[in-house]
C-alpha cells in the first residue's frame, strides 16, 4: 500500500494515461522509497520489465543478471542467452517489446542507473540508441530511470549535453522523505499508535525515511 506521496502518484497516473512514449528519471536519498513507489504503483498494469544495478558489479555480472530477468519476463524462466554487451542486450529487448505489438502497456524500470551505466560499461550509449531510435516510436512504452545517486543522475541524465540532451518527457521526481504528515499517516498503516509529539519526537530523531 501507498501511502502520501500525492504529488508523485499523480504524475505517475497523468504517465499512464499518456497515449506517447514516456521517459522518467527519478532520484532521492538511499531508502527513501523509490524502488517502492515505481513498483508498487505499476503492479499489474502492464508488462512490468525490471532491472537493478548491482553496486560494484563488473559488466559482464550485470548482464548475467539482465539475462536472468530477461528470462522471467519473456521466456516464462527459461534461460536466456548472456548477452556480450548492452547493444545486444537492449536490442534483444526491444525485439521482445516490438513484438508485443499495442497489446499493453510496458513499463521498462532500470532501478540504480549509476551503477548499470559504471565508466566504461557502454551502457548509456546503448541505452541512448535504445530510446532515441526505438522506444521514443512506440506509444505504449513507459521507461523510467532511478538512482540514489542525485548528482550522477542530474549530470548523466537530467542535464545529459549528448544523446539524452532534452529527451526527458517529464520533469525529474526528486523523491524527498516523508513530510510529518506522512510519516503519521505511515506508522499509522503499520499499525503503529502514537500521539504526535511522539511522532514529532521520532522524526526530529530519524527524520522522513520509513526504512
């Protein structure tokens, strides 16, 4: 369950109804609820393709890893073919989404961007061909970047001088914690009781960040 984060599920619902592709970049501080608003708002709504960057990972153990999640969402868990590079991988998605046709929304989720595109993995480049050239043409598509890392991600994707320069379809979401209000409404929905000056105690302690 979703609780506040008004603002953001209202951008979300306005992206989901749009009838052009859609491109997203989303950042905030580690554990504020990024992961958690993207995936839990487009539960069942479409084909829902999800990857994580795995901190300090070499390229070829994130493509075992695109790999393994290529093959949950197209191949029913049947193994997929490491690909050799990020062309190959993203181009091996967009085959799998061109032929899906109009059938259904598809919500491409790259979760933790800074650490799938490290120096020297390639992955922006491909990933700037993956969208430009295909995804940007297909009306049914929702891709949405996320990364915990605010500067990277506003130097690398929402301020990008080369390929992604102006390619964002909304303006960036940064995800800031949970106003007082919030984290009221938060601990209420687990269950947790208090009255607000225990409540304004606990945030002036660990502020808005429900992890």
């Amino acid at each position: 369950m979703l609780v506040g984060r008004k603002k953001e599920i209202e951008i979300l619902t306005e992206i989901m109804k749009s009838n052009a592709s859609e491109l997203v970049a989303i950042y905030g501080r580690r554990r504020v609820g990024k992961t958690y608003l993207i995936s839990e708002f487009f539960r069942n709504k479409g084909l829902f393709f999800e990857l994580t960057g795995r901190k300090d990972a070499t390229k070829s153990a994130q493509l075992r890893n695109f790999a393994t999640v290529f093959a949950d969402a197209f191949n029913q868990g049947k193994r997929a073919d490491i690909p050799k590079d990020w062309d190959e991988a993203l181009s091996a998605l967009r085959y799998q989404i061109e032929a899906l046709g109009n059938s259904g929304k598809v919500i491409i989720f790259f979760d933790e961007l800074p650490w799938l595109a490290s120096k020297k993995s390639g992955f922006l480049e491909a990933f700037d061909l993956f969208w430009n050239r295909y995804m940007s043409r297909c009306n049914n598509v929702i891709l949405i970047v996320c990364g915990s890392a605010a500067e990277w991600m506003i130097k690398k994707v929402v301020s990008n001088k080369s390929g992604l320069h102006n390619r964002l379809t909304r303006p960036p979401i940064n995800l800031m914690p949970f106003t007082l209000g919030e984290t009221e409404a938060y601990l209420e929905s687990r269950g947790v009781m208090l009255d607000r000056k225990q409540i304004v105690d606990i945030f002036m302690a660990v502020g808005g960040v429900a992890y």
